[in-house]
C-alpha cells in the first residue's frame, strides 16, 4: 500500500508540475517553465518506475487465472473417485489438455490443473489451482476454515465461491461445478457450461 500511495502521489505531483510548467510558459518566463518541465519527467519517471515495481515484481492488480475459461474444453471432466479424496485435505488434478498454436509451427501443451477440496461425503470444491495473484500451488497450502491459503504470499480464497478474503490478490480463483456421474466419478465443469 506504501508503494502504491507512492506512485499515485507521483503522478499527482507530475500533472502539478506539468500544470506550472505550462502557466510559466504561457506567461513568456521559458526558463521557469523548462526547470518544471525536467521536473515533470522526473516525477513520470519515479511514478512509471513505481508502478512498473508493483505490476511487476509486486504483481499488485494482476490475474494469472484469467485465461482458465478459454482453456477449458466444455462439458464435464473426471477428476476420479470420491474416495480418493480425504476430507479437509486439498488434492491437484489435471483436467483436459489443449494443443495451443503460440508462433507457426509451435504446439504447446496447456494443462488445467485444479485443486479438490473434500468437504463432507457429498460436498466437494474444485477451484483452479494456480493462486491468481502469481500462480502459487493452492494444493501445497493450508485448508482452514472453508477456505485455502497460498503457500507462496498468504492469498486467501473461500473454496465455495473462489472469492479471494485475504491476501495480496485482488482477483478471486476460478471455480467449478461438481457432482458424481452414474458410475460414481467425482466431474467438474466451468459455471454455466453445458
């Protein structure tokens, strides 16, 4: 929060001093107006560099499960039996593979990795398991509380809705419908999927 208050006062001082530079030259006093123009591209430097700090190394604002729903394929995936799964423990399961075509000729393999969160006998939660704040393995984290815990910066997701209610992230984490197919399969699908 220091960091980013800041940026934001950088900016602030920047459009300030950018304000002067112009009343100074408008009123025919060039040199005053130069000085607050350099002084202008010192506070847009210091504020991009704050700012490139907290997108970057940070990674304040930014959502690395952003692309899960155009990986996924539609319909429902086996993650495997229910009995699998302990209860309170989080378990990762892959979900699908899609062939992406990145530059001509290149295939990459994406997997979908999700966490699977055993509530009681019939209550599962399935949330992507790269923490959207920078992709941290929520099955390595601890489950508390109905919700799970990053184990790389303390982000907290509630597993029945992916909600984030702590942390430094500021997107919540994809989740997933579940159920039991007739031959007793533990399935998730995207929200809304058919």
């Amino acid at each position: 929060m220091r960091t980013g208050l800041l940026h934001a006062a950088s900016i602030t001082a920047a459009v300030g001093l950018y304000g002067a530079s112009w009343t100074a030259r408008s009123r025919d006093r060039g040199g005053l107006g130069r000085a607050l123009g350099f002084a202008v591209l010192t506070a847009v430097g210091t504020g991009a560099a704050l700012g490139g700090h907290l997108a970057y190394r940070q990674a304040v604002g930014a959502n690395k499960t952003e692309a899960v729903p155009h990986l996924m394929e539609p319909g429902w995936h086996t993650l495997g039996r229910p009995g699998e799964f302990a209860t309170g423990t989080g378990v990762r399961r892959m979900v699908g593979e899609v062939l992406v075509v990145v530059v001509v000729l290149v295939l990459v393999l994406v997997l979908v990795l999700v966490l699977v969160v055993r509530e009681s006998d019939d209550v599962f939660h399935v949330p992507t398991d790269r923490c959207s704040h920078f992709s941290g393995p929520l099955s390595e984290g601890e489950v508390a509380d109905g919700c799970v815990t990053c184990p790389w910066h303390g982000s907290v997701f509630r597993l029945s809705d992916g909600w984030n209610v702590g942390g430094p992230t500021t997107a919540p984490q994809p989740t997933f419908d579940t159920r039991t197919d007739n031959e007793g399969n533990l399935q998730a699908r995207l929200p809304g999927a058919s």
